[in-house]
C-alpha cells in the first residue's frame, strides 16, 4: 500500500510540473508579441519627449497613467487628437500654464522651456494613445 501511494504522488508530481512549462511557454510567446507591438522606443519623438519630461518638473503632478495632482499623460492623449494644432495649443500650455480644463487646480507655467522641447513633450505624451 505505501508503495502504490508513493507511486501516485510522484505520478502526481510529474503531471503538475509538466503542465506548467507548457503554459509559460505559451504565456511567455504572449508577452513577447504584445511588448513588440507597443514597443515605441525606436520612435523619435518617443524618445526625446520622454527624456525632457525626466529632465523636467512635470512628474511632480503628472504620471503616465495615474492621475496625481493633474491628469495622467495617457488621459490627455486620450482627450485630444493628435493633430499639429492640438500640439501647439497643448505645447503653448505647458509653457504659460493653464487652469480649468480638467478641474481648479492650475498648471504652473514653464517659461523656460522653449516650444520646440514643449512640443516634443507633448508627441510624446500623444504616442500614449491607446
């Protein structure tokens, strides 16, 4: 008796672990397909915006997902067409500040960066559209 119930917990054993390589190779091709497909950063503007957002103040009030003090990233992107006007306005809010769009509490101004940075900022930011 003992050793049909070794036998059965080592069959029992093997059957578990055999299963479970088979559903990480499947979840791990998944993964793969997926971070290939909203890989972004060979774009460009994907780059340098995320670089002048990290050299910047902005992730004091923003997150790319979350909201924090102001809206999150992917929400304005989402909010706004990703249009050549819509970058200007966007870029011109980031530089002189802004208050009322998405509730009381005031942008602060950037004077110090220029519309060209501001602009790439806001490519950036527009490239999180789901």
């Amino acid at each position: 008796m003992k050793k049909y119930l070794v036998s059965l917990s080592m069959l029992a054993i093997l059957a578990a672990c055999g299963g479970n390589e088979e559903k990480k190779e499947t979840s791990n091709a998944a993964t793969t397909t997926t971070a290939a497909a909203d890989d972004l950063s060979s774009n460009p503007d994907y780059v340098k915006g995320l670089e002048l957002i990290g050299k910047s103040d902005c992730l004091t009030c923003h997150k790319v997902s979350d909201n924090l003090i102001g809206p999150s990233y992917k929400q304005v992107a989402e909010k706004y067409e990703n249009t050549e006007e819509n970058v200007t306005m966007l870029a011109g809010k980031i530089i002189k500040g802004g208050q009322g769009v998405w509730g009381q509490v005031p942008m602060t101004a950037h004077p110090t960066i220029s519309e060209d940075d501001a602009k790439a900022m806001v490519k950036y930011i527009m490239l999180l559209k789901k």
